[in-house]
C-alpha cells in the first residue's frame, strides 16, 4: 500500500517513514501543505497522514481542496493540538480520522488498516486470478483452498500484481509503488521479493502464475 505523508517535523517523518515502511507501506512524504496537495492531486496513494499546522496551506484546506477535486483517498490528521473542535473541524472538512500527536506507532498503523479496510470494503472486491485469491480487507490469501502466510511487503507485491492482472509491470514500477520512488536499494529488490512469492504461491502448486518477460518485469497472469 502506498501512502503520502505530509508533515513539515522532520524528526516525526523520519520515524514514520522507516516504521511505515517496516510494515510493508511504500511511503512518499511531503513537508508543506502546497507540496502535499500537489503530490495528492497527481499521484494515487491509498491512504494519506495529514498534519494540521504545516508550512504553506495548513492541513484543513490541504483537505479540503483534495474533497473539492474529487479526490476519495482516505486521510488521517494529525496534531499537536488538544481540542474537540479541531477533531470536529478536522472531520467537517472531510477527514476519515483524527490523531493527537504524540501517538503511538501501533495505534496509527492500526487507525490506517482499518481505513484501507473502510475503503476496500466501499469498492475494492476480493481480487482473485485463476485459484489464487487475496482479500484487501482480511489480508488473507489462498490458493485453491489453501491459506498462505506472506510478510507485508510480500502482500503488497502481490496485491500490485493482481490489481494488474495480465499487464506487464517494470522493476521500477514496482519499486515505486511497493518500496518508494527514488528507493536507493536497487531493482535486485524487486527480482528477491519475486522469488519469494513465486516459492509461495507458485511452486508448491500446479501451474505458474508469474512470468517473468525478459528485459522489461513480471507478470502475473494465468496458469502456465
């Protein structure tokens, strides 16, 4: 799952970006307001954390402009401030949830699953290519019948593949949507990560699901 960020505290980015990304989030951040709508109006996350007071345009009308265009992606405030009425303003303007700073890392995660559930369960149905099925919702996957156990960066790939059924995705695609544009780790990432799914969900079953399209990425289609 993607997720933007928009926070001006350097110190809280740098916290939630490695923790976001321990629990198999690709994250892009922002440190103003201007910058944060921008980067919401031309690119698609599945979920975004929004500070209140930020650099430019504060949170709330960040919010309120992203409403205004259209724009469904659930958003989570954050703020320092202790107030009903900031919580109230927060959720008027268009907001799924509010958070007080300072928080904990297991309830924020916890607060933005139960968002991206909120959203799956609005318009996003269990996605399901030849025997394999994956539940946004429940996080669970099988194939023909039979549960299997990923880490939350596997799930992401997976969930990306299967999103794009068929279609043919590059390394770097993946790696911008999974991991993070402009990740320094390299694209060997995306090949071991391949390898790890395909021991999964490939090879203890009849057929292959991924393919590898030499010279360009992976797809993942039906049984081969």
């Amino acid at each position: 799952m993607r997720v933007l960020v928009v926070e001006d505290e350097a110190n809280i980015v740098d916290y939630l970006k490695a923790s976001l990304e321990d629990e198999g989030f690709a994250v892009d951040v922002a440190y103003d307001g201007d910058t944060g709508l921008e980067m919401a109006l031309t690119e698609a996350y599945d979920v975004i954390t929004l500070d209140i007071m930020l650099p430019g345009m504060n949170g709330y009308n960040v919010c309120g402009e992203l409403r205004a265009a259209g724009i469904a992606t659930p958003v989570l405030m954050l703020t320092a401030k202790d107030g009903e009425y900031d919580e109230a303003d927060a959720l008027d303007i268009g907001a799924d949830d509010f958070l007080r700073k300072p928080f904990s890392l297991v309830v924020l995660v916890a607060r933005l699953r139960a968002l991206l559930r909120r959203g799956a369960s609005k318009g996003s149905a269990r996605l399901q290519v030849a025997d394999l099925t994956l539940d946004p919702a429940s996080k669970a996957v099988e194939r023909a019948g039979r549960r299997i156990e990923l880490t939350p960066r596997e799930f992401t790939l997976l969930e990306y593949l299967m999103y794009n059924a068929g279609q043919v995705l590059t390394k770097t695609q993946i790696l911008d949507h999974v991991w993070s544009p402009g990740y320094l780790g390299g694209e060997n990432v995306v090949e071991v990560y391949v390898g790890y799914l395909r021991k999964k969900i490939d090879q203890p079953f009849d057929g292959k699901l991924i393919a590898t399209v030499r010279g360009v990425g992976y797809r993942l289609g039906a049984a081969s």
